[in-house]
C-alpha cells in the first residue's frame, strides 16, 4: 500500500515501518457535520493510497490507543468536494470500542456497528458504484455494518487517517494492509 497524497499533515506525524505505518495525531481533530446543524468540524490529518480502477477491496489491521471518547482510526473515503465516509474503530462514550460508519454529505449521518476489541480488521469493498464495510468478528467471519453507492467512483479518494475530537492527540498502528482486485461476491456476508 503506497501513500501518494496527506492532507492537514499539521495535525500528525506518519512513520512507515516494514508491515504498515503509525499516525500519531497531536491536536483536536474530527470529520463531523452535526446533524442538528449545531456544529461542523472538518478538519482531520489523512493518508491516501492508489487504488485500483477495477472493483477491488481493502483490507486491514488497526491497533490504536484510544484514551478518549470518540478518538478513533481507520478508513476515509471521499468522492468530490461534498462526499465523504469514516469507517473506524472509535472509542464510544460509554467507553466500548464500536466499529463506526459516518457518512457525510451537507450533513452527517452516524451509524455504529458492532462492538469490537483492539487490533480490529476493517475491510472496504468498491463494486461499480457502491461500497461495502465489513469488520471481521473473532471466529473470522465478516459482519456487514454499511452498504452504500458512491456518487461519482472516478473522483475516489481512499485512505487512513485518526482522529481526536475531545483531547489533543491518538496513536494508531495499521498493519497488513492488502488491496485486491477483485469483485466481492455476497456483499451480505461478505464473501
């Protein structure tokens, strides 16, 4: 997995290492338009990698430590200047960690998965116009959480990022990242 493009590198430092890379984010951050209206924050440090033309999934490990109530790591995917998706572990207020989906247009639309316990196996899958988010549970099976189209495939920015809405900084490890072309099959259970 090749990082070509960061975005908001101000808020984080990247360390590759030989099986993945590290994300250290030392301020506030979030991707989050407050579905109230009431607030919209936007601003969050992102790595993107090259991804095929062709359907394909993505694959990967995420470790991280997440002291704080809603810190978080994982996916961001963005289609144009008004699309965008976080699939992440997140830390939930109630202290468990949650496989969570956002979804962001004018608005965003929160949804949280399953809960889940560090490192966790996140996987995107893009098939034509859509996508599919899938955690993997102890006994290896994959669990749906999102079934989404995308807006616009050829305009799809896919990559890593944490975030720290509540405190000043989150540590994430992402580890055996694999890209494969490929068409998933059943979108449901994810094979």
């Amino acid at each position: 997995m090749q990082i070509y493009r960061t975005e908001n590198e101000d808020l984080a430092t990247w360390e590759s290492k030989s099986e993945g890379f590290d994300i250290v984010v030392s301020e506030k951050s979030d991707y989050f338009a407050d579905p109230m209206g009431t607030n919209r924050v936007v601003k969050i440090p992102v790595a993107y990698v090259e991804t095929p033309d062709e359907d394909f999934t993505c694959e990967l490990s995420v470790d991280a430590e997440l002291p704080n109530t809603f810190d978080a790591a994982g996916f961001f995917l963005r289609c144009g200047p008004s699309w965008s998706m976080k699939f992440v572990a997140e830390r939930s207020p109630t202290g468990e960690v949650l496989a969570v989906s956002v979804l962001t247009t004018d608005f965003s639309d929160d949804c949280n998965g399953p809960e889940t316990e560090m490192p966790v196996n996140l996987r995107v899958s893009v098939i034509g116009p859509t996508l599919a988010l899938h955690i993997r549970l102890k006994d290896g099976t994959w669990r749906l959480v999102r079934y989404a189209r995308l807006p616009d495939r050829s305009s799809l920015e896919f990559g890593l990022f944490a975030q720290s809405p509540m405190a000043d900084g989150v540590r994430a490890h992402f580890s055996r990242p694999v890209i494969r072309t490929e068409t998933l099959e059943n979108i449901r259970n994810g094979q």
